[in-house]
C-alpha cells in the first residue's frame, strides 16, 4: 500500500507539471508532447484506483487518436519549411530529446502500472467498499449500460448519428466546374460510342480537327 500511495502522487504530480507545460511551453510539437504524457498519467491513475475502462477509454481515444492527431497536425503545419531539419541542418533539433525524455516517463509509468497489476485483489480487500473482485469494472458497467440504460444509449446513438448527418449537411457545398466520375455510364458504354470508324479514301490523309 505505501509503494502504491508513493506512484500515486508520482503520477499525480507528473500530470500537474505535464498540465502546466502544455501552456507554458513555447514549441507547439513540446506542448503536444507534454499532451500525451498526461493524458497517459491520468490513465495511469484510473487504473491504479480499480477505474480500468475509464483508463482503456483515455488511453485508446485521447492518447492513441486525438493527441497524435494534434500530433500530426501540428508537425505537418512548417513542413514546406522544416523539411529534413531535424537530420540535415547543422542546428539540432529539440524536438528529439524532448520526445525521448517524454517516451522514457511513460515506459516508466506503464511498466509500474502493469508491473503492479497482481497486487491488484489486495488493494480491493484492503478497501472498506463492498466490492466483487471476480467481476471486473469494465464487466460491471457494460452490465449496467446494456440492461438497466440500453434506452438512453440508443437514444444517445440516435442523438449523435442526427449530429453527424447534420454537420455533413451543414458542410455539403455544391460546387461548379467540378469533374465528376460516373462508373455506371462508364460500364455502360457501348463500343460504337467510343469508336469511330472512318473510310480514308487512297492516297489521302486523314483530317484531324486540333
């Protein structure tokens, strides 16, 4: 319990600092950096409190889809002008040692996580709540969410299937002078539509309009 009470408020403390340097760092991939390194140390944290699939949801959709999108983006923005920078100017990037130092912290956080994982069913008896150690988290809310709220879940589904049409409609714009594709007329067309057949009368040459 006292080495779980100790990473706790390491991790704890390694979200606050990475929180900070979100805004305080002037280099856009660093803030990126420090993103994900607390979004994954709040992952971390859920799951040392027996919250599993909050921490699975954050690490799979924030950390492994929205921060390497910001990523992405953020990267590709002075691409015209950092192309190569990294590996070809004389100047060393920042970048590099930042991300290394970023990648270690979180080895280091995942191996404590999954590394104290058995010690997990103590945690659990130590607690005064009432709670069954053979059913999981993640097995107790989908219990919950597919029998007692399937209604509002479907209709939450129905909410944001309306919310995504509507913002494809909202974006659609009709535009003119765009070439368009048609498979069907392609797969349709008949021979005598794409070749023309021309009798060239001896010794003359064919005109072709330019």
């Amino acid at each position: 319990m006292i080495a779980h009470t100790i990473f706790f408020y390491i991790f704890s403390i390694i979200a606050v600092v990475s929180a900070i340097m979100v805004t305080v760092s002037k280099n856009t991939v660093h803030s990126v950096f420090f993103l994900i390194l607390d979004f994954i140390s709040i992952s971390c944290l859920f799951i040392m409190i027996g919250a599993e699939f909050l921490g699975m949801i954050m690490l799979i959709v924030y950390v492994g889809a929205v921060a390497v999108l910001f990523l992405f983006v953020v990267m590709m923005l002075n691409v015209a002008q950092q192309k190569n920078e990294w590996f070809t100017s004389q100047e060393s990037s920042g970048h590099i040692p930042v991300g290394l130092i970023i990648s270690a912290i979180i080895f280091f956080e995942l191996i404590i996580v999954v590394g104290g994982w058995k010690y997990k069913p103590d945690l659990f008896n130590t607690n005064n709540l009432n709670i069954n150690s053979e059913v999981s988290n993640t097995h107790s809310l989908g219990q919950v969410l597919y029998t007692d709220y399937i209604h509002i879940f479907q209709i939450s589904g129905m909410i944001l299937l309306v919310a995504m049409i509507g913002a494809i409609v909202l974006t659609f714009r009709q535009r003119s002078g765009v070439k368009k594709q048609s498979y069907i007329k392609q797969i349709s067309r008949e021979r005598s539509e794409g070749v023309k057949v021309i009798d060239v009368e001896s010794n003359k040459g064919v005109k072709i309009d330019g």
